[in-house]
C-alpha cells in the first residue's frame, strides 16, 4: 500500500496517523521533502517560463504541428 501525506513538524517531531485499513505495518519508507518550497520554486519557474520568448515560440510550434499532423 502507498498513500502521501503532508504532515506538520512540531518542535522537530514529526507524528501521523495511518488510515484504519492499512492493518499491521512492519516497515515503512519515509521520505522528508520541504513542501512548500519545492512547490514554490516550480511555481516560480513556470511563471517565468509563460514569459520565455523561446519557450512560447516551442508551444507555439508545437501547437501548429499538432494542428497540421491531425
């Protein structure tokens, strides 16, 4: 079973509850990620990427060879 979960730390401790029918888990995979500010930085690119003349002009050609090819 895999689920993901966003979790808050409190005085560097980290606590969760699974859910009721995951049964008897021996081992689990933690991995710690900053969420937000992940989630920030591609946020951020990608605006800046919607002003990239270049990158506007690959959509742009990409789009019309799709419209061409159909």
């Amino acid at each position: 079973m895999t689920f993901e979960k966003t979790c808050e730390i409190s005085n560097n401790e980290l606590r969760s509850n699974f859910p009721k029918n995951s049964g008897q888990l021996k081992k689990i995979r933690v991995i710690v990620e900053e969420a937000e500010t992940e989630r920030s930085k591609k946020n951020q690119l990608l605006k800046k990427a919607s002003s990239d003349p270049l990158f506007n002009s690959d959509i742009e050609e990409t789009t019309m060879d799709k419209i061409i090819h159909k």
